[in-house]
C-alpha cells in the first residue's frame, strides 16, 4: 500500500470532491436535456405562435408564402411507422421464439449474431441499398402488384411509386426487428422451465407450450419492445429520407410518395433560411414530444415486467 | 392455514388442468375417455407444424438482408475501393470518377475522437455516481429515467438542439458535429457502464477499505479496473453508433468536398455524409464512391461491435 494512502484528512477531502464531481457529471445529462427542450422550442417558438394550432392540423406546406402546416409529415411519420411495425412485430416474434425454443445448439450462434449485425449497420448504409437494390429488385414491382390487385382500396391507389410510405416502411422494417428481436428474446428466455415443462406434463404441443406458457408471461415485454421499436421508426431518418419519395403532399395511399418528420428536417435544412428553418425546429420538437411520450410508455411496462 | 391455502391452490391447478384438457383433447377427456385418447387431435398437429414452419419462414425473411447487404456493399464496394480511394479527397464534381473519401474519413475520425474524449469520462463519472453514491435516492432515480429517455431521442433532434444552440452563433463545424455526437454517446455509456459497475462483487470493495482505501481510491483503483472490459464494450457500442451517425452531422458539420483540420468556423465532412450525398446523386461516379464508402463505414463499424464482444468475453466479471 503507497503511504500517500494512509495520509489522514486528505482522503477525506478528496473524497467529498470526488463524489460531488460524479454527481455533477449525472445532472448534467438532466441540464443538456432540459437546454435541449428550451433551445428548440424557443427557436421555434415564432413560427408556432404565427401558425397557431394549424401547425400540426394543417397539410399545407409552403415556405414561399410562408405556410408552414406539418400534418402530411406527421401522418408520413405514423404510417410508415405502422407499416413497420406491421412487418416487424411478427418477425421478431418469429426470429425470437426460433432462437429460445427451437433453433438446435449449433445454429443459435451464427442466426443470433446476424440479427446483431442487423442492428450494427449504420441506417446510411440501409439508404444507400434500399435506393439501388431493394426498389429495383423488391419495392417497385411489390408497390405495383399492390396498386394493380388491391388498388380499389384507397390505402392502395396508385399510380404505384417504390419511393413511398411503403418503401420507406419496408426498410424501417429491416432496421427495427433486430431490435424487438433481442428484448423479446432476453423475456422469453426469463420464463422459467418448470413451467414449459408443466406445458408438455399436460400433453400440449409445442406451440400450445409457446402459447400458454411463453408468450403469456411476456406479454408486457413484448409490447414494451414493440414500443421501443415504435420509438426507433419514428426518429429515423436517413434511411427513411432517401426512401419516402419527398413530397409535401399528404397522400392517403401508401403506395404514393410523402414525408415524414425526420425526413422533411433532413432533406429540407441546407436550403432553408428563417422562418422555414423555425418551422423545421417545430417539427423536430413535435417528433421530439412524439417519441418521448412512447419511450416514456415503454421503459414503464419494460420496468413492470422486470419487477415481476 | 397454509396447508389449506396449498390444498386450494392444487385444487385450482388441477381444475384448470382439466379444462385445459378437455380443449386439447377435443373434449373426449370429459366424456370420461381412457388416458389413450389424450392423444393431440389431428387439427392441433397440423396447428403445431405449421407455427413451426411460420417460425422458420420469419427466420428466414430476416436472414435475406444480412446476407443481401454484407454480399452488395462488399461486392459493389470492393470495385472502387483502392489506394486512392484511401487516400484522396472527393472531386467537385459527381461526374468525375477518382478521388475518394478521406476528406470523410478523416472528419469522422476527428469528430468522433472529440466526442469520445468528452463523453468517454463524463459517462463513466455519472455511472460511479449512480452506483456508488446515489443508489436508490431521488436524484439517481431522475438521472437513470432521464439517460434511458435520452437514448431514445431522435438523433435529428440532437442535432437540431446542437444548431440552435451552437450553430447559429458560432457556424457550422467539427466542434458542433462533435458536440451532438457526445450528447448521443453518453447516456448510452451511463447505462453500459452502470450495469458493468453492478457486477463488481462486494468482497472487492470490502478489501479495499480493510486495506484502508479511501472510497475514491476504492473507485479509482479497484472498481474501475476490474469493470473496465464491460465498460470497454459499452464505449465501443457507443463509438460505432456515433461513427454511422448521419442526420446530427447534416444541422452541425454541414458536410464538405475539402479535407480539413479546422476544428471551428468551417464545415467538416464525415463519411456518412459523404455517402448520403452519393446516395442522392444521379451520377454513376458519385455513386460507386458512396458505395466503397459504405464497404469502409460497414468494415470501421463491424470492427468496433467485434471488439466489443470479443473483450466482454474475456472478461473476468460477468452476468
């Protein structure tokens, strides 16, 4: 032991600094969030007081004239968002329940890490081959066959554009799964084996095991994960920004391009000026307000579902 | 009193057995049929194999991009990728070929170096705080809830607080790119490193004061050490999520053709920036650029996750 350590009353000093110094580095994670808030809705405050309540009611977006209503983008970033979820929720489920229940020894390794890897890739990347592979080779013909078989249907009108809330959705979908894949995977595997066992002990099957025995128990881990996931798609924005189309029109099909939040702030900011550059920090305060509400919801049901 | 609480509960379990039973059975059980007929009905087979297949099928619809982005960006990108690509800046325009990405790389590699030197202490600091000294009391209750609410904040949001903040006054460049990169790396260090901290066993810390230790000394030297593998992990998770960062750099770097050293007062370019230009450009030069580009971010951010692992594993203080 240096002797420098049994010296007396300089230990005790340094140890008050060293714990008032931590304590500071924590609260200022709740300084920068807080500045955060303020920063943002003070710069855009002009343009909230000027359009009112129509900021976010109103579809109509022209910076010339200085109308500055966000509702195509808001409904652009729900429906990509759901259209997401639509394709990401049951393949988590899927990929999850293949990882803890059926996949043999050997394969859990390599399937577990190609869904991290999934998670890993930068969402620039994701952009880059959504645009160049995936709309030539999938999206475009996919929107197209929707639009000529199920175009009688308003949500599918065309004419059918890859470029799209579709397209954009499909490619949040690739990036949000491993997400949900790995929380429901760590809350199937808490459910404990004496209850599968008592499962099988009473003559079900497989699925009826997974049924009555897995999925009840983590049921609040799943919609929490679905929530976090939610949370990751609607702050998106590279990906989406280069796959949604960029139009300002609000379009009830998904088969026809739009916006959404995330993509407008990115595609629009390095040729915007005043109070169009206000009216993109108000978006990205209400996408801020959006994400927070449903991160908000699913940390609590994750924590319930931990304290159980 | 127990005894009976028991006995009902078995009693509940059994008629719960029962009626599960009798649907899976087909209601025979309840006739008073023999145990044979427990049988799984045809209809509940077919039921059992087909969720399989669905399973296999969603693991399957989920390996399709794996393999389609490692196989496209390595193919597509290893055909630009060269030594000049390496080692020279881009052209002005799309249209020329040549030239490559290292006014991006070099940005990155500045950016995200500043934000590490910030954030990399700052985070563990706040880690030891919450572990070490506020425990369970109000004020780490509000620090935790708030970094888990930050980690799931937008990162264009980030980046649009840094413009405010920042960029309005003092202009586009590496400082403010840096700023909104250490504002998303740290919560996500607090937690990784929160987490870490847990594991240390108490015997450790218990030594250490025997020995006499001071509580910062006990941190400083026995704490921190032996959770520094874990913390390495969260740091580098947090450092190749930085790395492939886009929409903050765009409100706060700006993205530039020029290879620069300014930290301030001039915009810097980064490599995801440079390949979201590439992805926006029609011309075919532009674009086999952004796609050696993304064959560089994939191979610089892959390394970083890999790392991470590979020390977690060896890591001597584990769940």
């Amino acid at each position: 032991m240096p002797s420098s350590w049994r010296r007396r009353g300089v230990g005790r000093k340094a140890d008050s600094l060293f714990a008032i110094f931590a304590g500071l580095c924590g609260v200022l994670i709740l300084l920068v969030l807080a500045y955060m808030v303020i920063s943002t809705t003070g710069t855009a405050l002009p343009v909230f007081g000027s359009q009112g309540i129509s900021f976010i009611t109103s579809s109509e977006w022209s910076p010339s004239k200085g109308q500055f209503g966000s509702l195509a983008f808001i409904y652009g970033t729900l429906i990509t968002s759901a259209i997401a979820l639509v394709i990401a929720v049951p393949l988590s489920l899927g990929v999850s329940l293949f990882l803890t229940e059926y996949s043999p020894k050997r394969l859990k390794g390599p399937v577990g890490y190609a869904v991290d890897l999934l998670a890993a890739v930068p969402s620039v990347i994701y952009g880059l081959w959504g645009v160049f592979i995936l709309l030539p080779l999938f999206l475009q013909p996919a929107a197209d066959f929707l639009a000529k078989y199920l175009g009688f249907i308003p949500m599918f009108k065309g004419p059918a554009s890859g470029l799209s809330y579709f397209g954009a959705g499909v490619i949040l979908a690739v990036m949000i799964t491993p997400i949900i894949t790995s929380l429901c995977r760590e809350v199937f595997e808490t459910v404990p084996g004496a209850d599968r066992h008592a499962a099988y002990a009473l003559g079900a099957t497989k699925w009826e095991m997974i049924r009555q025995a897995v999925l009840p128990r983590g049921r609040a881990g799943i919609v929490g994960a679905t929530m976090l996931g939610l949370g990751r798609a609607l702050g998106e924005t590279i990906a989406v920004a280069l796959l949604i189309g960029s139009s300002v029109r609000l379009d009830a099909s998904i088969v026809r391009p739009g916006y959404s939040m995330a993509a407008v702030i990115a595609n629009q900011f390095q040729e915007a000026t005043g109070d169009h550059i206000r009216a993109l920090v108000g978006i990205g305060v209400v996408l801020f307000a959006l994400t927070i509400i449903i991160n908000m919801g699913a940390r609590a049901l994750v924590w319930r579902f931990n304290r159980a | 009193m127990e005894v009976q609480q028991g006995v009902s509960e078995t009693l509940e379990t059994t008629c719960a057995a029962t009626r599960v039973e009798e649907r899976w059975a087909g209601g025979r059980v309840g006739r008073g049929a023999s145990l044979k007929d427990c049988r799984p009905t045809r209809r509940r087979i077919w039921r059992n194999r087909r969720n399989t297949a669905l399973v296999v099928l969603a693991v399957g619809l989920t390996m399709i991009p794996v393999v389609m982005i490692l196989y496209q960006i390595t193919a597509k990108g290893i055909t630009t990728m060269d030594w000049e690509f390496l080692t020279s800046s881009m052209p002005f325009s799309f249209r020329r070929e040549g030239g490559g990405f290292l006014n991006g790389l070099v940005g990155t590699a500045i950016m995200v170096g500043l934000a590490s030197a910030v954030s990399i202490p700052l985070g563990v600091l706040a880690a030891v705080y919450l572990v070490e000294y506020g425990k369970k009391n109000w004020l780490a209750k509000l620090i935790r809830f708030f970094s888990d609410v930050m980690t799931g904040v937008p990162s264009v949001f980030v980046g649009l607080f840094v413009y405010t903040a920042l960029v309005i006054q003092f202009g586009f460049g590496a400082l403010m790119g840096a700023a909104s990169l250490a504002i998303i790396m740290m919560p996500i260090i607090v937690r990784s490193t929160e987490e870490m901290l847990k594991l240390v066993p108490n015997e450790l810390k218990d030594a250490s004061y025997a020995l006499g230790a001071a509580k910062w000394q006990t941190i400083v030297k026995v704490i921190l050490p032996s959770a520094a593998p874990g913390i390495t992990t969260g740091v580098m998770l947090a450092v190749a999520r930085a790395a492939g960062e886009t929409a903050p750099l765009i409100l706060t770097a700006l993205g530039s053709y020029q290879l620069t050293g300014k930290l301030w007062g001039e915009p810097m370019s980064a490599l995801t920036l440079a390949i979201f230009d590439g992805a926006r450009n029609p011309f075919a030069a532009g674009q086999a650029r952004a796609w050696a580009g993304a064959l560089e971010l994939l191979i610089i951010v892959l390394v970083f996750t890999m790392v991470a692992r590979v020390v977690v594993s060896r890591s001597r203080i584990s769940r």
